[in-house]
C-alpha cells in the first residue's frame, strides 16, 4: 500500500483573540469561540492538527481546531475539563472579553476521504477531531466510532457519512472493544488518540496484533497520567 497521506507545513504565527462565545456542551466539556483579525490567515487542513493554547510563555497546551471561519475571522476550540490543570482551569471559567494567545497549526496531516472504511477512536481528548472528522466525511464513507468517557455518552455526532458509533464508560472498555474489533477489508484508515499508556496498547494491538499498515494509521498520545502538555505521535 502507497502512502496517501500529505505532510504540509504551515508558516508559525502568535495570534492575540478574544473569547466571544462560550457554551457548555456537557458539565466537563467547554466550547469556545474566538475572534480576532489576527485569524484572518489561519489555516488547520486536517481535523487532527493542533494549536498551542498559550497560558503563558513556559505553559503551552496542545487543543485541535474544531472549527474556523477566515471571512468572520472565528476560531473554536473544544476543551475536556479535567479535575485540575491550568488549560480546564482557564476553561471552565472563561467568558466573553476576555483574551487569549494561540500559535500555530505548526503543520497538518492531510488524511484522503475516499477510504474505503475509517475507524476514529479515543477518549474525551479526541472528541474535537473526531466530532470534526464526521462533519467533512462525505455521504458515502463508511465510519466505525468508538468513544469513551462521561463526555462521549451526551455529545450530539454530526455526519452525512454512514456512521457506527459505540460509546463506551471509560478506558477499559474502549480497549477492550478495539481488541476485539475486526477491521473491514480494503483499503481503511485507523485512527485514536488518548492516554499515553492507552496509545501505545492500541499501536500494539493495530500493527501487532491485527496487522495493519503503519501507513494507513494514526495513534496518537494526546496526554499522559501525571505529566502536563503532553503530546506524542506513536
């Protein structure tokens, strides 16, 4: 199988924004929209990319673009609410006025649609690329979910694409379920992103155990237990 996935890098700008929009999806998971004209040459090309949310200039947290508008110059991020951590921290009380600092996507990679089958799997951290991922896929792609955690069991998924999705209680359970999934045949794409001790079980379990080409995957330590701004391609 030839690589299909397109690596491009973006040029790396600190963007000063306002919080104008603030809504409580769940009781743990926060979206907030930014503005600013400093927005109106951002680029995310891929719904898995990252910004670094700027606490301050030694604390920098990685968060997917949920979604971007570059004529209203609007920028939304999705934000799980952990029980400590200065990102949830800030989150959990922002409101309209207030100012923030965002840099990047740094680069994106650019996963084709026309797989035969995609499989999008995680934990709360996930939860922005994959609510996105659903909204671009077209009507005909074929989409197998699996999602864990509080968050996970109220959100509302969005997709034209033909979508199954499994919510899960917690970590164990999404494992479990990915140990036991059959991957359809053809030409597919697998993608997770959670704990890092859970990333590095699923790497095993997708290129081990179940055989599937490192060029047609992506798994993703998007946090580590006891260890802040974490973030690792696997």
């Amino acid at each position: 199988m030839n690589n299909r996935i397109q690596r491009v890098r973006h040029e790396i700008k600190r963007r000063e924004v306002e919080v104008v929009n603030v809504q409580h999806l769940t009781p743990n998971y926060v979206s907030v929209t930014f503005k600013g004209e400093t927005l109106h040459d951002f680029v995310s090309a891929s719904y898995d990319d990252h910004v670094k949310f700027m606490l301050s200039d030694a604390d920098r947290r990685d968060f997917t673009p949920r979604s971007f508008d570059n004529v209203a110059g609007e920028l939304t991020i999705e934000f799980a609410l952990h029980a400590t951590g200065a990102a949830s921290d800030w989150a959990r009380q922002a409101a309209p006025g207030q100012t923030a600092v965002i840099a990047g996507p740094r680069g994106s990679m650019i996963i084709p649609m026309d797989y035969a089958w995609h499989v999008l799997a995680g934990d709360a951290t996930a939860l922005p690329a994959i609510r996105r991922r659903l909204e671009e896929l077209p009507a005909d792609a074929r989409v197998q979910v699996l999602v864990a955690g509080e968050e996970a069991a109220t959100l509302v998924f969005r997709s034209e694409a033909q979508v199954n999705l499994q919510r899960y209680t917690d970590a164990e359970t999404l494992l479990n379920a990915i140990r036991a999934l059959s991957l359809p045949d053809g030409d597919g794409f697998f993608w997770f992103a959670g704990e890092a001790a859970a990333a590095a079980q699923v790497r095993d379990m997708v290129f081990g155990d179940k055989g599937h080409p490192r060029e047609a995957a992506r798994i993703s330590a998007y946090w580590k237990q006891g260890a802040s701004g974490h973030h690792e391609d696997l």
